[in-house]
C-alpha cells in the first residue's frame, strides 16, 4: 500500500511540473505561479515520506499490508535530503567564513566588506542576517551615484532575506533535479527576486542611474567570467531594465491566502488514521 501512495505522489509531482506555459503575467501571478509550481510538488512527497514513516513497516491500510522495503527507501531518501541540506549549509558557512575575513568598510555611511579583486561583485552574503560584500574593482569602476543605486539594489536583497529564502530553495531545487521544469522554474524565481530588489532600490533612488549601474556592469564584466552574477544574463538584463523604465508595478507581497493551495500537499498525512 505505501508503495502506491509513493507512486501516486510522484506522478501528481510529475504531472505538474509537466504543466508549464509561458510567464507573461502580472508579478504576483509570476510569483504565486512559479512558488506552487517549484514547492507543492516536492512538499506532496516530503508528506508523503513522512506519512509513510509514521505508519511504520508493520501492519496494514485499506485491507492491505505494508512492508519494509518501502519503509526502508523513503528512510533512504529522506536521509540523502539530509545530506543535501547539510552540504549547502557547509558551502554556505564557508563562504560567510571566508567573506567576514575581508576587512569591514565604511562606504557612504554602510558597513560593507571589502572584496580584494578587480571583477566586478556587489552582493548579500549569509542567511537571515545577511552582510553586504562589494569588490575593490566595482568601487573604482562605478560614481559614487552609480553605487548608491547598488547598495539600494542589495538593501532590497536584505528586506526581502533573499539569501535565507533562496538558500532553502536552493535546497528544494538540488533535490528535485530530476522533477521536469526544475531549472526553469528556478531561473523564473532568480529574475523575479531581482525584479523585485530593482523595485524596491527604483522607490528610492533613481531608476534610470539603476538601469545605467546595469548596463556598466554588464559592458565591464566579461560573460565567461566564473563571477558574472546569474541575476545580469542577457534575458534577464532585458527585463531588468524594461521594468526599470516601465510604469513602475506594484511589488508582490506574499499573504497567507498565496498559501492555501499547499495545504492540499497534506493530505497523505489524512492516511495515518487509517493504518493499523
């Protein structure tokens, strides 16, 4: 019986990651759109691993026995997620380790640590409590108006706990590799989180320095370089700076109803009461 249960999450699981058409909707459409689509199906599993795992290897469900060989695989399973989590959260660590080695600064009244290399690199390290990282080679390279729209870009990164956020769906994303649609989903999040700290900086200093810090970046770093920032991708670039001088959009604000639809992954946990 667990055995059709696993089989059954993950053809649904399948079935929607299968389901995809293009993006060109409102931001919060993208958002809710994008978030059910990356996170219900694995959280249908997950639930399912967990039902599985509270029934245990004996007994029976709906008139059938259970066993131990899909109690053994899910234990299995949820053990190499473990893993996965554990070696982000090391590689995560050890960038923090490495970047609060860098001397602290003061730029333009912000603490910052100072990156001693010539590419081009402004970004949040850590997780909840985030710091901001900038290299020596960005500060010689953009005005002092062209950085204030950075640190406005990354103060947005730092409001919205992008970092913490993005580091567990990461984790979600390095585990669901071979889900259909999983790297495209992940790409429509990553431009969505930049949209979205572009608007947040674009309510408090001028978009088009924003849109011209961009394009200076981008003219600057070289597309094969290992640091060019994922986030100024000539896709993504162009909807950045369409969205910088369009008619600015509200910014999405995720609310508990965005979630209802997830408490439908919860049902496998409703099978519980019917083993015994």
């Amino acid at each position: 019986m667990h055995l059709m249960m696993i089989f059954t999450a993950l053809t649904v699981a399948w079935w929607l990651r299968s389901f995809l058409t293009d993006f060109e909707n409102s931001w919060s459409m993208r958002w809710r759109r994008s978030l059910f689509l990356f996170l219900f199906p694995p959280l249908l599993i997950f639930m399912t691993a967990i039902a599985i795992l509270c029934m245990g290897p004996q007994g029976k469900m709906g008139g059938m026995y259970t066993g131990w060989f899909s109690y053994v695989l899910t234990l299995i399973c949820l053990v190499i997620v473990d893993i996965v989590c554990f070696k982000l959260a090391f590689g995560g660590w050890q960038s923090v380790k490495s970047v609060r080695n860098c001397p602290l600064v003061n730029i333009k009244g912000k603490q910052v640590r100072l990156l001693n290399t010539e590419a081009l690199f402004a970004g949040q390290i850590g997780f909840w409590q985030s710091e901001l990282a900038i290299s020596q080679g960005l500060l010689e390279t953009l005005s002092p108006k062209h950085l204030e729209t950075v640190f406005a870009h990354e103060q947005g990164h730092y409001h919205y706990r992008d970092t913490f956020w993005f580091f567990w769906l990461g984790w979600v994303r390095s585990c669901t590799a071979w889900l259909p649609n999983t790297d495209v989903l992940w790409q429509e999040l990553l431009i969505l989180r930049e949209l979205r700290a572009d608007a947040y900086a674009a309510s408090r200093v001028d978009p088009l320095l924003l849109a011209e810090s961009l394009l200076l970046v981008v003219s600057t770093t070289p597309m094969s370089s290992e640091i060019f920032c994922a986030a100024l991708g000539s896709d993504r670039l162009e909807q950045r700076i369409e969205a910088l001088l369009a008619q600015p959009e509200p910014t999405p604000e995720l609310n508990f109803q965005n979630w209802n639809g997830f408490l439908l992954a919860f049902l496998p946990l409703v099978s519980v009461i019917f083993h015994k």
